[in-house]
C-alpha cells in the first residue's frame, strides 16, 4: 500500500493517551463483555454450546487485558493489538450471541437468518479495511484532523445498515410475542458493528512495528 508517510505518522500517533487506557480497558472488559456477551449467554435454555465457543476467547481476553494495565506505560504499543483484537472479536461474539437469542429464546427454526447474519458481517469487516486503507492512502484521516472538508460514505450507509438490522430484529421479536429479546439481539449487532470499526488498531499495531522511528510514546509522569 503506498501512502504518503506524513499520512502514515499522524494516523499511528493518533490514539488513547496512556493515562486513559486503563480505565478504558477496564470498562471495555466490564461492560462490553462480562455485562452485554456473558449476561445475556445465560439467558434461556441450552447455553452449553455457546459458553464453550466463547469463553475460551474471553478468558484469554481478559488475562491480556490485566497484563496491559498493570503496567500501561511499558506496553501502549501492544495495547493498539489488544484494542484491534478486542474489536475484531466484540462483533463476533455479539453475533453468535444474537443467533442464540433468535434461535435458542424466541424459537426460530429457519437457518436463513443465521447464514445471512454472518455473511453480512463478515462483508462488513472486509469494507471496514478495504475503507480504511482508502483513507490511509488518500490522508482522510489527515486531513478530518486538519479540519478540510472530506466525505464519508461508509459511515452513512453501515449507519443505516445496523439501523435496519436493528428494525428487522425487533420486528422478528414482535412476530414470536419477544420483542424484548428481539431488542436486546439488534443493541448488540449494533454495538458490535460500531466497536468493530476500532478493529483497524491491528494495522495500527503492524504500522508502529514497522516504524517504530515514527512513534511518539507517552512517558510516565515521573519522567516528564
């Protein structure tokens, strides 16, 4: 991918300060996954399947989310890999979650739902960074930061796209008398689809390695 270095440098020192990771970690962990995917895992009958196709991944989540607070400042370049890491699974896991509420809760017996949802989002993930390396190569985000006007027609339309996935869950939800549970799966596909964006932080992640000239780390209070 060829870019124009400048693009490059400000988009990998454009991130979290180090002062806030923690208490963003920690609140990604608490509420995104132990209150929105566990919670709702145990909802209804037959969860088996589902907890053993998620924990694994959970628990490895959150071991590395206690290794990156314990010491922010020693590891804010691997922080970028856990924050694209968390963000690419979130969806996932809100995804097979919503499955088990539409076929487990409400007794949808069709498989066409299923299929559809996973076919859309993993479409979603591969426009989010086919959109991303757009921008980095064009200096979209250069130039938002920079104040020039600029257009962005993938926010607009993946906006109405988990807007109508919501309606559709929620219409689902009302045929099968549990518009409650139809609500809850269309939250979280649309949470999911918004934390997913942050999901290019892995490139982040290979950027800094391949440049690490470029960074500029935050230091510790004590050494300012």
């Amino acid at each position: 991918m060829d870019s124009n270095p400048e693009y490059i440098k400000h988009w990998i020192n454009k991130s979290l300060t180090v002062a806030s990771m923690r208490s963003t970690i920690i609140g990604f962990m608490l509420i995104l996954v132990d209150f929105f995917m566990i919670v709702p895992l145990y909802i209804g009958p037959n969860e088996g399947i589902y907890t053993t196709i998620l924990l694994p991944p959970l628990l490895f989540l959150h071991a590395f989310a206690l290794w990156i607070v314990i010491a922010p400042y020693k590891r804010q370049i691997v922080a970028h890999l856990y924050l694209g890491i968390f963000c690419a699974f979130l969806p996932i896991g809100y995804v097979i979650v919503s499955i088990r509420l539409i076929y487990e809760v409400m007794g949808v017996s069709s498989p066409l739902y299923g299929i559809v949802l996973v076919v859309l989002f993993l479409y979603g993930f591969y426009a989010l960074f086919k959109w991303h390396f757009n921008n980095l190569k064009s200096g979209y985000y250069y130039k938002v930061d920079a104040g020039e006007p600029t257009t962005n027609s993938f926010s607009k339309y993946g906006s109405l796209g988990v807007i109508g996935m919501m309606i559709g869950e929620v219409i689902l939800g009302v045929a099968n008398g549990k518009a409650v549970i139809g609500a809850l799966a269309g939250t979280l596909l649309i949470i999911g689809a918004a934390i997913g964006m942050m999901s290019v932080s892995i490139h982040k992640y290979i950027l800094i390695r391949r440049h690490m000239d470029w960074v500029e780390l935050d230091e510790p209070p004590h050494n300012k």
